[in-house]
C-alpha cells in the first residue's frame, strides 16, 4: 500500500553555486554521500530526492532537516534512500517497510520521485 508520495525538481545551476560553500556539502549531505557522488547532476539529483522523500513522509522539513535523509547508491549504482532520526521515527509511525526512489537529470534540472510503502 502507498503511504506517501513525493517529488522535487531542482535546477542545477543552484546546486553548482551552493556548493561553492564547502559547508552546504557538510551540512547536508552525510559522508558516504559526498563520497558517491561526483558530478554536480548527481549531487542536484540527491538533493532533489532528500526533498522528494520529505514530501513523501508528508511532513516537509517541520521537525528535521535534510541532513536526516541520506541518498546513496547500491552496487549497481541505483539509489536508494535511509532515514536517521527524525525522519526515520516519522517513517517507522507511518509504517514505512519499502522505499521507492528514481532520479533524473538534463542538461538544466534534476528531478526526484520516492515512493513510501
């Protein structure tokens, strides 16, 4: 059953001047994301699932930040979304038990669908 859906577009260029600040990079992307990701297409993809999966959680960013939603990737190089926190507690009390995201880019935008069951 579908428990939440969410999308997000983000233009790239955006992203590009954002993370000319180091600490945008820190502050909302963990680790691991920042090691996976290497083009600034794929880092506007990400931010534009953290956002479409905060739409999903139907909730926004009230009571956590992006920093709670992690993107990352498989072996295969699919992403896939984690929860921490915040984030993770709303997932668990809606009863969240699969997470559905794709992402796309062109040459201007990166859009993002997640899909909660």
């Amino acid at each position: 059953m579908i428990l939440g859906i969410g999308i997000d577009i983000v233009e790239i260029q955006r992203i590009q001047k954002a993370i000319q600040n180091a600490r945008f990079l820190q502050k909302y992307f963990c680790q691991e994301e920042r090691a996976c990701v290497h083009r600034v297409e794929s880092l506007a993809g990400n931010f534009a699932a953290k956002e479409a999966a905060a739409k999903a959680l139907g909730t926004g960013f009230r009571g956590f930040g992006l920093e709670q939603i992690a993107v990352l990737r498989d072996d295969l190089g699919r992403p896939y979304i984690q929860f921490y926190g915040k984030a993770k507690e709303r997932a668990e009390q809606l009863g969240v038990t699969c997470i559905h995201v794709t992402i796309s880019h062109e040459r201007h935008y990166a859009i993002a669908n997640v899909i909660l069951e």
